[in-house]
C-alpha cells in the first residue's frame, strides 16, 4: 500500500518526471488509480503530466511496447490495418516474474545469457517493482526489414516467437532445471503452492518428449505385402493402404521405459520452467503494457527501477525503497545506445525456431487410398465425442490457468471447424463453469485478436509443457500417443472414423457383387 505522502514525494521529484516523460515518448500511457487504470489512451507529454496525474491519485504509470505516430487516435474498434498503420515500432520487453525472488534473478540471468548468445549487446534490465524483472532490448536493434515484411508490422508475432524462443533456449542444458532441482524444489513448492507432479516431469534424455504411461496398443499386418501398421486405438477394419487388402489386428503392449517418440529409453526429471514463470508469451497482444521505469508498484510500494544488466544476480528489493532510490545510470530501452542490426541474429534464429515448432505441431500425415489426413476437409465442426481428453477436461471447468486455456481452445476450435460464433458462445458457456470466471473483457480480447488474424493457427504442442501439462489437463488415453497435437488428435479420429465407413461400403459392394455373380 502506497501512502499519499510517499505516492507525491517520489512523483514531484524532477529527476524522476524528466526519467519518465523521456520513456514515455512516442508511447500509449496509462495511469493506474489504486486497483483502477485510468482512461485510455493517455500521453505524458512533459515532465510535469507525472505530478498532475499523481495530484488526481496515480499510484503508477504503464506503457506500450508499441511505439505510434500518435497514440491518442487509438481506439478500441481498430483493424489490424489500422493500428499498423499508426505503429512506428515495437521494443521486446520479457515480464520475469516467479514466486521464488531467488528464481527471478536466476532466470532474468539466464535470459540475459542467452540474448547475448545471440549477438545483442543492447541490453537493458529494470525490476518490475516487486517480484520479478523486466528486460528489454530497444526496437532500433532489430533489422528495418524480416523478409518482404517491415519489422514494425511484426507486432505481436515477432514479440511472441522471440520471448517462447528464449524461454526455450534458457534451459536448454538443464542448468536452471537442475539447479533447482537440486537446491530448492521444496521451497518452490511451498511458494507456488503447486503439488511435485505439476511440476516436475518424466522426459526422454534424447529428445525431451513426456515419457508415456503404459499404454494399450494395436498393430495391423498386412499378409499379402507384410506391411506393419501401429497405431495407438482400435479400428473394426483396416485395409492395407499398399495392397489394398485386409489386414490383421493384433494387440500387444508399448514398453513402459521406451519413448513414444524416438524409442530412447533413457529418462530424466526436468522441472517444468515455464510452469513457474509469468512469460505468457502467447497472450502477448496489441496494446499491451509495461510498468514504466521509476513507476512506483502498489502492492509492494517499491520502485521499477533500472539497474546494470550485469548484476542482476546481486540486486536487491531494498535497493528499490522510494527513500533510497537515486536515479540509476543504465536507461531502460536506452536509444541512443541501441546498435543497428544488433538483434539480427536473434530475430532470425527465432523465426526459424518458430517455424520449426509449427511443423512439429502439424505432425505426420497418414496416407491411404492416395489421400492424406491432412487433405481430409472439414464440412462441419466436428463433435465434442472427438475431443481429446485435454480439451474434454477443460470444458468441465478449470481453477487455475484459465487465460492459457482460452488461448488453447479458441485454436483447437478454429482448426476443427467451429466458426467463431459458435467459440465465443461455447467459451461463454464454459466460463460459467469455473470456479471463478474470467472477466468478459480477457476472454473476448483473446477472441477478437485471433479474429484479426489472416493466419489460423494449432492449439499448443502436447509436448509443450507450458501448457495442456502446466494447466493439469494432460492424462493420455490409448490414442495419445499417436499424435502430438489436440487439433491433430480430433481431425484423425474422424479421418480414421470416415476411412472405416468407406471401407464397410465397399466390402458391401463387393459382397453384393460377389453374391449377384453366384446367382
């Protein structure tokens, strides 16, 4: 709780509004009052805005990411074409946040190392305030063009691809995992109030795919052509795709300790870092807001303030006391110290680690009668029957992790056939049976972003642990293991659902022909 004497103390000072009106040029501003934000959109346009909105009660201030021509012809109601029309840029800021304050040092450590891994050298860190950090790295680094597209445009795909790449990468040698595996799992616990299974898993050493429970499975064989087929559920008939013919069902068991992916049988225990961290990468949306630099926090009633990339690992929350503060010689998103071209390496490599996660997600077409699952077109949306047990279980209700199911089930619909009047009444409905709903104004921003969107995209991987497993939907039946998506799971059901109807038609047909011959 923030004192009105402390709140105009710190918001009077000049170092601290000329700080503030520097960071806020070329920004959407909002001013928060108490547990309300102000109207919006808002400009600072001098140092002495900072003191009038803390006269009116501002307790803290918030920007963009985006930079505009000029944020006050924001509006609500706005097309994508619209706001980019007015977007000037964008600047990367990750949200580091954890429970553990030990963690959140270690982790905007680690996020750190890696974006230095990838060339950039404009670097900047700020505490967010209370129990976390913000870093950022300034829009002039990254190139003014990705492609045939102008960097600007890539708002908020390019932020979203760059912040899942580094949370990917930062653990990617299980330094972090294993370090708090080792050191401080309960303490963890204790503080995310989390049980040990959301939050550690069992995964193949080789290609960090969740080991399996042991599983029924179903193999068909082919005795004309000798063709294997295994598949993770029961068909009532099955014709050889190479032959033609009938083949042979025989049931057998999948080894508890092999990998349902590569068939490594080494495991390990990893620690679920995105389980424990704020980075909600995917939620990232136009118009989203940052605590400003020197901004005071509500709850803790420290400051957001700038420190020195390079001692992150020794900062401390008293550092932050509004008394102690002076004005830190490390600017946060600092401009006129941004290299051109200095984030180029880590722009590229996201985009081709997000495009390689999207194939992944798209998973192996199956082939038969020379077409594929993935050329089996949708002529309706497909039934509830068909949904996974992931998506079956989030539809009953959820406690926790309602905004990370809303982003999977407004994609699982669209790939499966449900237009988008169909989603918002199904998520309306579904919203009712929470234990506490989400606010209308969360689910349906998701809702009409996506709607903006020219491209339609898959509901997370199932190897992602950040999701389906972090939310404490994941339990595979028989047919999981076959597929590594939901969406993928739904369209080769009805794909396998449709290949078994043909074939009971044409072995009637045949049947029939046979008999008729006879006669």
């Amino acid at each position: 709780m923030i004192s009105p004497h402390t709140r105009l103390s710190h918001y009077k000072r000049p170092d601290i509004q000329r700080e503030m009106a520097l960071h806020a040029k070329g920004r959407e501003v909002a001013a928060r009052f108490g547990d309300k934000f102000g109207s919006r959109p808002d400009i600072i346009n001098n140092p002495g805005d900072i003191l009038e909105f803390a006269k009116q009660g501002a307790t803290s201030f918030h920007c963009s990411e985006e930079l505009w021509r000029n944020p006050l012809l924001l509006k609500t109601e706005m097309t994508r074409q619209e706001q980019d029309s007015l977007r000037t840029g964008w600047d990367l800021v990750i949200d580091v946040d954890c429970p553990v304050w030990e963690y959140s040092r270690l982790i905007a450590y680690f996020i750190i190392q890696v974006l230095k891994e990838n060339g950039v050298s404009s670097i900047s860190c700020k505490f967010s305030g209370n129990k976390g950090f913000h870093i950022g790295v300034p829009f002039e680094a990254f190139p003014a063009k990705a492609g045939d597209q102008e960097t600007r445009l890539r708002f908020p795909d390019g932020v979203r691809a760059i912040a899942s790449y580094l949370v990917s990468e930062i653990d990617r040698n299980n330094r972090l995992s294993d370090f708090i595996l080792k050191k401080g799992l309960l303490n963890l616990l204790e503080k995310t109030g989390r049980k040990r299974g959301e939050l550690i898993h069992t995964v193949c050493s080789r290609c960090a795919a969740p080991k399996a429970e042991e599983q029924a499975k179903f193999e068909y064989i082919c005795a004309s052509c000798q063709r294997r087929d295994a598949l993770g559920t029961e068909e009532e008939v099955r014709y050889c795709p190479r032959c033609k013919k009938m083949m042979e069902r025989m049931s057998l068991k999948r080894r508890q300790d092999q990998c349902v992916k590569c068939r490594g049988r080494d495991f390990r225990q990893k620690l679920d870092i995105e389980g424990i961290m704020s980075i909600d990468s995917l939620l990232i949306s136009s118009r989203h807001l940052y605590r400003m630099p020197y901004s005071l926090h509500e709850k803790s009633g420290l400051v957001s303030l700038p420190l020195d990339p390079e001692k992150v690992l020794f900062f401390e929350r008293e550092m932050a006391n509004p008394e102690r503060v002076v004005i830190s010689p490390f600017r946060f998103l600092d401009r006129e110290k941004a290299t051109a071209q200095d984030a180029a390496m880590l722009f590229e490599n996201a985009s081709q680690w997000h495009t390689r996660t999207v194939k992944e997600n798209e998973g192996p077409a199956e082939k038969q009668n020379g077409k594929t699952q993935r050329d089996f077109e949708l002529t309706e949306a497909l039934p509830p029957e068909l949904f996974p047990p992931c998506i079956q279980l989030i539809l009953n209700g959820m406690g926790d992790g309602k905004k990370r199911a809303v982003f999977i089930l407004i994609n699982f619909l669209r790939s499966v056939g449900y237009d988008y009047a169909q989603i918002e009444a199904m998520i309306g409905e579904w919203n009712k049976k929470n234990k506490e709903p989400l606010r209308e104004v969360v689910w349906r921003g998701q809702l009409n972003y996506h709607k903006q969107q020219a491209k339609q995209a898959l509901p997370p991987n199932c190897r992602n642990l950040a999701y389906m497993v972090a939310i404490g939907v994941c339990r595979p039946d028989s047919f999981c293991p076959a597929i590594k998506n939901p969406a993928q799971y739904t369209k080769k059901k009805a794909w396998l659902l449709a290949q078994g109807s043909k074939g009971k038609k044409s072995k009637k047909k045949a049947d029939e022909k046979q008999k008729a011959a006879k006669d």
